[in-house]
C-alpha cells in the first residue's frame, strides 16, 4: 500500500489504463508540460507522445465532437474539461450524441469516452467555476456516473469508467484533491460500475448517503453526534451514481429505519432527492421518520469567502443527522 492524494490517484489511473491499452488517448487543454489545469496529466505526454496526449485551443464543443469520433474510430477517449461548469458547451456533444450512439445504431456501436469533471467549491472561484452537475445529467438515458472520493476509489474507479463501453462522466471534486489516503500498490481487478456502494461505517439507528466533500463532513459530523448521544450511523458511499446501487442502501435503510443523504450540489432538483424518492418507494414500510437531505443552498454560487455559506458544513451534517435520529 502506498499513501497518496487524489491528485496522484488520478494520474496514476490515466498512466495504468494508458500502458495496458494504446487505443486510450487524452484530450484537453494545456496537457502537455503543463500537465492540465490541476496536474492530473503531469508526464503523460512525456511517456506517451504527442499523438496520445492531445492539446486543443478552449474550444469545448469541438473538442467533445472529436472525442466522439475518436470513439467511434476504436478509440477510448479520455476528455477533461478544465472545470466542470464548461460541460455546458459540450452539452450537445455528450447528450444528444454520445448518449445516443449505442441505442440508434441498434447496439452496433458504442462510445466508450471518459468526460472528466472536475467539479464544485472550495477553490473560491465564483459562479462560473464551482457547480456541482451530476443532477444535470442523471435524467440523460445512455449516460454513466461516477463519483468516487477516498484516493484508492478514484484510482479503481476512474479505471473502470476508462474501460467501460458507455460515456460515462467521471466526475471528482476539487476541494478534495489533496485528500490523501491508502492506495493499493497493485490493483489486482478493475471493478464494474453496477453494485458499487460501499459501507464506510457501520451503525444501527441511521444510514446516511454521501459522497465528495459531503461525506468527510459526514465522517466528521457523525463520529460527534456518536459520541454526544450514543447512537450508531451506518454511511454509504455510492461511488457510482448512474447505475446506482440502489440494494446497498435499501438494505441498510431496512436495519436502521432512517436515512440522511447529502452533497454539496443545491438541494433543489439534486440527487439526493432521486436516492430518496428510490428509498420511500421500496422501503416505505421500514421507514421510521421522513428521509433528511443536507444539501447545498439553492443560490448562485458567490465569489470569495462568501463561498463557505453556501456548501454544508460539518455543523450543517451534524445538524441533519440529529433531525433524522428525532
């Protein structure tokens, strides 16, 4: 085992999926010496060359049309977008074309693309610079979500997403780049994406659904409200959102009876609404009080400090779980 941050981790993916597979490429801007905007790229060009780590002009659009090509040619692109708020000028590439391919050819073709997106807050960057789009895309039939945290899971798991067949959106938050934790030295199987939610913390009396910055405020709050009353909090990372385990926390809610979700994304619209609306139509007769979301504020993200009232803090995790446990 090796400690590292999900920055390493992410890097350390592209150099493995890229060594065992030469059909991956990577797509984006400022690849090359700069290694992309967050570093996550750094050496890949050195190892790989300049026709497998490509550099294009801040042209989203076209160079998400080219990713869908590329795929289509036999290859399996990896495609990040500087942060996760410029997707927006992808958006026809991905939802009307990419999401489409396997069903209109009549299962023919697929598009195996990674779109990575680095997304959310912690950076201060304003309105334009720290959205949470995993909601956005949730309703797009053809499309795959994942959204791992701790290191190891990004490593695992972004390799998965390279070498799925579908687009699937490998979605990180950046406020969570430094975050370090115990990476295998060898990744003995690269797991699927279907029945990915993992038990971090076992407990009796709530199941809590988190993930990104949301769930280590989660972590901090709950083992608080452990010590503080006594009860015990089950957490549930989902890891992948598209397909969601959905078993994995449907049998956690039937031991505990309760369930908090939570993310930083505003609450209005966000995924944590869909987990919910999953739990009470399956598990309705095991809920004891109304399922609690500790989200995001339904506001525009403001720049500067400002930030910090809009994303759930640790008090705000600690607030939600003492409401679900009344």
């Amino acid at each position: 085992m090796s400690e590292m941050s999900v920055m390493k981790a992410l890097n350390l993916a592209m150099f493995e999926e890229m060594a065992s597979d030469e059909k991956v490429i990577c797509i984006g801007e400022d690849l090359g010496k700069q290694g992309g905007c967050w570093g996550t790229f750094t050496g890949l060009q050195d190892k790989f060359g300049i026709n497998r780590v490509l550099e294009f002009p801040i042209l989203e659009a076209g160079y998400t049309l080219f990713s869908v090509g590329a795929a289509l040619g036999g290859y399996r692109p990896i495609v990040e977008y500087m942060f996760a708020d410029f997707v927006t000028l992808g958006f026809e590439g991905i939802v009307d074309i990419a999401a489409k391919i396997h069903f209109n050819s009549g299962g023919v073709d697929s598009c195996p693309v990674t779109f990575v997106l680095p997304q959310g807050g912690g950076g201060k960057s304003g309105a334009h610079h720290s959205q949470s789009v995993e909601a956005w895309f949730a309703n797009v039939p053809g499309l795959k979500i994942v959204a791992p945290t701790t290191p190891a899971d990004i490593r695992a798991y972004y390799r998965a997403a390279i070498r799925d067949d579908d687009p699937t959106l490998f979605i990180y938050q950046r406020a969570t780049m430094g975050l370090t934790g115990e990476v295998p030295d060898v990744l003995d199987e690269v797991p699927s994406l279907a029945k990915a939610g993992k038990v971090v913390k076992t407990g009796a009396d709530l199941t809590i659904v988190a993930y990104h910055r949301a769930l280590v405020n989660v972590m901090a709050a709950a083992a608080i409200v452990e010590e503080e009353t006594g009860k015990t909090i089950e957490i549930i990372d989902p890891r992948v959102l598209i397909p969601f385990d959905k078993e994995c926390v449907f049998d956690s809610v039937k031991k505990t009876g309760r369930l908090m979700v939570a993310h930083e994304a505003p609450e209005r619209g966000g995924f944590g609404a869909q987990i919910v609306s999953w739990v009470v139509e399956n598990c309705m007769n095991e809920l004891e009080a109304a399922p609690v979301r500790v989200a995001g504020v339904n506001s525009i993200i403001p720049f500067g400090d400002l930030e910090k009232y809009l994303y759930p803090s640790v008090e705000d995790m600690k607030a939600g779980i003492l409401k679900a446990l009344i």
